[in-house]
C-alpha cells in the first residue's frame, strides 16, 4: 500500500484558495498605480489591502442618512 505524500514547505496558502475572497478588474491611471505599488512597498501592504480600507470606507459613506 502506498504511503501518502507529505507537502513540501512552501508559500502559506493565499486569498485565492480562500473562500472569503474574489478576485476583481478595474482600470486606474498608470502615474497612480506606479505610486500605488511604490506606497504599498514602503509601507509593507498588499494592494488589495488597501483597495479593501478604501472600498469599506466608500461603502460606509455610502450609509449615512
């Protein structure tokens, strides 16, 4: 009988294989994502972390009466 296969290490699975999560497209200028990807490296964040602080902060606005 064969023995299972043990996972080599490697990356921590990622917000892909989580259920939790989608994947979205948009269109932005290119002088603003080139800082976008300059801030997020300085300041160690995903892009997609920032896109979710502001996309909850839009919504929440959204909400006042």
């Amino acid at each position: 009988m064969p023995t299972p296969r043990k996972r080599k290490p490697g990356r921590p699975p990622g917000k892909k294989s989580d259920p939790n999560y989608v994947q979205v497209t948009g269109y932005v200028k290119r002088e603003t994502y080139r800082a976008l990807k300059i801030r997020c490296f300085q300041e160690d964040l995903e892009i997609s972390e920032v896109m979710q602080i502001l996309i909850d902060k839009w919504l929440e606005s959204r909400n006042l009466p």
